[in-house]
C-alpha cells in the first residue's frame, strides 16, 4: 500500500490540493482510505466520506504535539487502511515548523501557498526540507515572475519538486497526482525520517510562568546557547 | 529551443458545449487580442496559455508549441519556458527590495549578468511610469502603475521570452501607447486580452470570447487597421487633455473645441 503524508501550514490549502487528488484517484480507480490530525477541531473526514465516499478518520491530539500523536496512531491506521486494501492518505495539523509527519517511505507532500511571503522556504524546516514534493497553491492570485521567485526560495531551502498548482480550480493537479501513482508501497518497519525536537519540559508540563529561571531541562536564555538545568 | 509556432486547440465552453473555434495558430512576430466581456472567458484562456493547458483545466483546452505538446520542463525550469504571463495584479506580495527581487528573478531565468539587467529594466519600466521606481524601494511600496510597468519589464527582458501573455495592460496605469511602441521593437508572440480598440486592431487576429468559450476568430482587414491608427490619434489628445489637467492647469472651452475640431479632421 501506499502511504502518502502531507503537511503544511494552516489555510495553505492541504484539504482542497488532497480533495482534487482523491477525486482523480478514485476515477482511476484507486482505494484510497483518509485520516486527519488535528489539535481541536476538524470536519475534514465527513467531507472525505460523505463527499468522496472513502473510508476516513479524524484524531484530535489535544494536549499531545499533532505530530507526536501522528506517530502514536499512524501504526494502527495503516493497519486499518491494510485491511480494507486501501492505500492511505494522512492530512496533519500543519501547525509545528519544528517537526514534519513524513515515514520513510512514505510520499511527503508539503503544502505551501504562493501569497504566504516569499521567506517561508526558510522558516518552515522540516516540513519542506523532508518532504519529497512542494505543492505551491493559489498560483492564480500572485505574478508569474514571483512565482518564480518564490520557486527559487524553495529550491534554495530544499532539494525537492516543486509543482505549482491553483486547487479550487483543480489545475495542476494531474501531474500531482502521477507523482502519487509512482509512489513505491510502505515497508516496515515504519520509521519516522526526521528527529522531532524536545518534547517534554516544564512548559510542555504545564509550568506556565516566563523566563528560563522558572524552568527545568533544556534551556537557554536570550543571548546564551541551549544549556541543561537539573537533576 | 526555437519557438515557431503556438497553437490552441478548443475545447468547451461553461455551458459544456465545444468550442466554436477549434484551433488558433500562431506564427512569430503576430500579435493576437482576446476581446469579451467582463466574465466571458479571456483571463481562463492565457491562463490556459500560460500554464500549456494539457485538457486539464475546467476549460479542457490544450496547448501546442511547434505543433508538439509542450515539454513538462517548460513548468518544472523558468529558465526553459518560453511564456511570460503579466496578470493583472498590481501589487506585489513580497516584501523584499526590487533590486533583490531582479536579482533572483534574474539568476532563476539564467539572463546573464544580474548588474546590466537590473538596470536595463529600471531604464525600460521607468519610461512606462509616471514617478520612477527606485530600486531601494521593496516591492511592496510600488504603486499598481510602477507594478504593472516592472513585470512588462521583468518579461521582456529578464523573461527574453518569446510569446509574451498581457492581461488588460490599458487597466495598468501606464503610458500605453509608449508601451505599446517598445514592445513591438521585439520580434515575438504577443497576446493582448484587451477592452482597448488600439490594441485590437493594431493586432493580426482578435478572438471573440463569450461563455467561456471562443466564439469566433477575425482577422483584422487593411480597413480595420487604418481605423486603428485613427483611435491612437484620438487617444493622444486624450491623453494629452489628461496630462495637462492633472498637472493643475485649468482648461477653457474655447480651447477644448479647437481640440474637438482636430479630432473631427483626422
């Protein structure tokens, strides 16, 4: 089966990019099976089901980081998606620029609005730099020449395809989706490809007060390196 | 790659009916207008143009260059694509400085040096505007006018492209006529998407678009373009009556039917 992870940041347009993707893939006869994660809300999957008539899921990660909960769930969705032979198609949060979703092995598709300021490339880490596809959306409502410039940011941050898209309209995404159809099935064991950050601090814990002094673990202050408080 | 030849091929319109005009070629140096009404369908079909629709967009158009379906290297490379579409968006997102801006767009087109460049279209996009765009500005400070002006620019001469896609340049706040002029100094495919007489009938073709669809294709006779060069005419006094009353002089009606009177002579 295949595994296809996609991220991005919020508003950039994953659902609608993915809701194209499906529509196609579904024509060309593919079974495809959909899960959302998210932190607190999201009715992504009623419209997967009602709409497309896949099976589909959602997973509120509350108190949990969405892509550390991604990791916790993502095994038994694909043992869900394996047992009614469909391939699986995972939209994240896209809220954390630290961490990215994508499993070796997987296809990461990073999705990137082409209004979103032309420095994104560089702020966004992993999520682009892991990735194995950019999908820039809303090409319709910039310039052709920034575009292009903002293509080149990308491929500055990261060493990846860029496909530029307008998804409301559904152009560009028949190249998207022949990306997805040359995508190679999952082996195990899955295997996250990049190192998440510190997840668990006093913060993380609920310490809620500002300034290093309050705090334990991995700190640092506003001029000095990370350096280690504790037991 | 030369280019020699682009070719659309119809396909429906958003009533889903075919296309009345199944197939527009067009050869070097011949300019093409899409003329409409608001909504009836020429901003989709040089988007279609622009983006070598493939029967993938809702229009199901597709685009030929040499009589061939276009390379996907066209899409995936800037420096290899032969179009450059100026939208009609008058304001840039980025907030970056135009120097900047040049500089990159310029390494990303492959157009030799970035230095020569840059100034090359300061020097071309400053003739179209009324106060000059100054390089230190970011991009975001630029008026829609000094927008419009750098992307025909940015086009021309960083895109040395060979077919050239303008969305209603008149809309731009731009010298026109004088753009107009400098463009046609460069041998490529120019098409106009256009509610300007001048630039209808200064071209080869005009398609008529309605419903989303290209109703008709006209080629411009002898007579149509003498009428042409008229309405150009008449525009300069237009365009002169404006200079001079947005420059604070005051006008008289005496002098203002000297100046009808000329119109009615030509």
């Amino acid at each position: 089966m295949k595994l296809i992870m996609c991220a991005g940041p919020p508003t950039s347009g994953k659902t609608t990019v993915l809701r194209q993707v499906v529509r196609r893939l579904l024509k060309k006869g593919r079974r495809l099976a959909y899960l959302k994660v998210d932190v607190q809300f999201a009715d992504e999957d009623e419209l997967f089901r009602n709409e497309l008539g896949i099976p589909a899921k959602k997973v509120y990660s509350g108190e949990l980081c969405p892509d550390h909960a991604s990791v916790l769930v993502l095994g038994d969705a694909v043992k869900w998606a394996e047992e009614q032979g469909t391939d699986l198609i995972v939209e994240t949060a896209g809220l954390c620029l630290r961490c990215a979703p994508y499993i070796d092995g997987s296809l990461g598709i990073v999705v990137l609005e082409a209004t979103s300021g032309m420095n994104l490339p560089r702020k966004i880490g992993a999520m682009l730099t892991l990735a194995d596809i950019a999908v820039v959306t809303k090409i319709d409502l910039v310039s052709q020449a920034e575009r292009e410039v903002f293509r080149a940011n990308i491929l500055d941050a990261a060493q990846i395809d860029v496909l530029e898209a307008d998804a409301l309209r559904g152009i560009g995404i028949d190249r998207l989706v022949r990306r997805i159809e040359r995508a190679e099935d999952i082996k195990r064991p899955l295997i996250l490809k990049g190192s998440p950050p510190v997840g668990t601090c006093t913060i993380c814990a609920g310490k809620k007060n500002i300034g290093w002094e309050h705090h334990f673990g991995v700190l640092r202050t506003l001029d000095s390196d990370l350096f280690y408080r504790g037991e | 790659m030369e280019i020699k030849k682009i070719t659309i091929l119809g396909g429906y319109g958003r009533n889903g009916e075919k296309e009345q005009v199944d197939q527009v070629d067009l050869g070097m140096g011949e300019l093409l207008s899409v003329v409409g009404p608001t909504g009836s369908g020429k901003t989709a079909l040089i988007n279609d143009i622009g983006l070598f629709a493939d029967e993938d967009t809702p229009s199901r158009r597709r685009i030929l260059i040499n009589d061939a379906a276009p390379s996907e290297d066209f899409l995936d490379d800037p420096a290899k694509n032969p179009i450059a579409l100026i939208t009609q968006h008058t304001g840039f997102l980025s907030d970056m400085k135009v120097s900047h801006f040049l500089d990159i767009h310029a390494r990303v087109r492959k157009r030799g040096n970035p230095d020569s460049v840059v100034a090359d279209i300061l020097d071309f996009a400053n003739q179209l505007t009324g106060e000059p765009i100054i390089l230190d500005s970011t991009m975001t400070e630029l008026s829609g006018g000094q927008s419009r002006a750098l992307l025909i620019a940015d086009a021309v001469i960083i895109g040395n492209s060979p077919i050239i896609l303008l969305d209603e340049i008149e809309n731009a706040g731009i010298n026109l006529t004088r753009a107009l002029e400098m463009l046609r100094k460069y041998e490529k495919i120019f098409i106009f998407v256009t509610h300007d007489p001048r630039i209808t009938l200064s071209s080869d073709y005009r398609i008529v678009m309605k419903g989303g669809a290209m109703q008709d294709a006209i080629t411009t006779s002898p007579e149509e373009k003498r009428i042409g060069e008229k309405v150009t005419d008449m525009d300069k006094i237009i365009v002169g009556l404006r200079d001079r009353i947005s420059s604070g002089e005051h006008m008289l009606e005496k002098e203002f039917q000297a100046i009808m009177e000329l119109v009615w002579l030509t």
